[in-house]
C-alpha cells in the first residue's frame, strides 16, 4: 500500500519568498503523483501531476515540482509568493497507473505575510 | 457545466440520526468517490465506485453505505450517526477511470457535517 507525508502541517512565508512544501512518499509500483491546492471554503484542484513523462513538473500559478525517485520526494515550489498563495496544499500518490484509489497526506496550510 | 455538485452544504445531526449526503455530476465519468477531511489527517477514502453497479471501500468505510444506480448519482448514507464522523466530506469524480496515470479528480464544494 502506498502513503504520502508531508513535513510540517503549517508553513508561514513572506510575500515574495520562496515557497517550499516538502512531501515524501512511499509505494511499490512507479508512482503518479500529484499536488492538489484547497482555498478557503472549497473543494480541492489540482495544480500539477507527475506521470513519468518528465521529473520536473509545471503547474499553474508559477508552481512546480521535482520527482526524484532516490529520495522518494515530490517536493512543490514557487520562487515568489503571492498573497493569493495562502491556501491549504495536499500531495497524493495513486497506485500507479491501475490503481483505483488516491492517498493523501495531511496537508500543509500555507500562511502569507505582506 | 456544473461539475461535481454536493447537498446539503451543512448538517447538523443527533447521534443515532440517518441522513444521505447527495453527489451528482454531468461529465459523464465513469469514477466516482467519497473522501472526509479531517485536521491534520488530509483526506481518507471512504467508499468508490468505477461505474454504475460497481462499488467498493475504501480506507475508512466503517458506519457508511453506497450505491451506484446511475452514472451520474453516487449518494453516502450514515446509517446511524456517530461524533467520530463529523467531518467535511468530499465527494469527486475522475475522466477516464481510477485516479491513476494521466487521470484527474474534480472534487465537489463540500459537505461539512456536525454530529452532535
């Protein structure tokens, strides 16, 4: 079975800081991997995904993420944080490209700063 | 298109009380799941389904049923409603199939549920 943790439950930056959300997983197939954003009083949307075809992913809203297979991790970044940014952030790992069902770790809510 | 749509958006129930949270869509997809939210846990899956007359658990389907008679309808019934399971609650559906490979899930607004 597969499972996802995310490293800190609360991450708090500055505006135009960099944004760092650390997220490890563990599955014994080759992973999909996503990141999901969730703003105030809303489901959940995908912001980007990892599908073998590339290890650095682009999403929107200028984020990104890096899969590195060694490390287990698919850490998310953004170079510049936006007031817009203050949200709560979860990573998923499916059970690769069969699989019927979505794990997620328990999130990150980012906080921003003027 | 209105996507995934979830009713009620707020409940109050009394432990013992039955209620059925509804889910629709009009994408036409095949998947469809139900995830609560909990702080500090992310999001557990209760029960999915992969098309109509096909259902199965999930991660935490204990106190909650399910049934897929259409495509577009896939309602969570507690049948006796207990405090553990007060929860926000997501229902969403995926294009394609199971949320795996290229496939993404497009979640409801929420149904946030008190027991009391």
């Amino acid at each position: 079975a597969q499972s996802v943790t995310q490293l800190g439950s609360h991450v708090s930056v500055s505006e135009g800081a960099l944004v760092l959300l650390r997220c490890n997983y563990s599955s014994s197939v080759p992973p999909y991997l996503f990141w999901y954003v969730q703003y105030p009083n809303q489901g959940l949307q995908l912001l980007l995904k990892y599908t073998s075809a590339a290890t650095l992913v682009k999403g929107i809203n200028g984020f990104e993420a890096e899969f590195k297979k060694s490390e287990t991790s698919f850490h998310l970044t953004k170079p510049s944080a936006h007031m817009s940014d203050a949200a709560e952030y979860f990573c998923a790992v499916s059970e690769g490209a069969a699989g019927n069902k979505l794990t997620f770790g328990g999130g990150t809510r980012v906080l921003v700063k003027p | 298109n209105a996507g995934v749509t979830q009713t009620p958006k707020f409940q109050v129930l009394k432990t013992g009380q039955s209620m059925t949270l509804q889910c629709a869509q009009d994408m036409n997809h095949e998947y469809m799941s139900w995830y609560r939210q909990d702080p500090g846990m992310g999001l557990r899956l209760i029960h999915y389904s992969v098309g109509a007359g096909i259902t199965d658990q999930g991660e935490v389907p204990n106190g909650y049923n399910v049934s897929r008679s259409t495509t577009e309808d896939f309602p969570l019934r507690l049948l006796s409603a207990a405090p553990s399971q007060t929860s926000v609650y997501f229902c969403a559906s995926s294009q394609g199939g199971p949320p795996s490979g290229a496939n993404v899930l497009t979640f409801g607004a929420g149904s946030r549920l008190t027991v009391l």
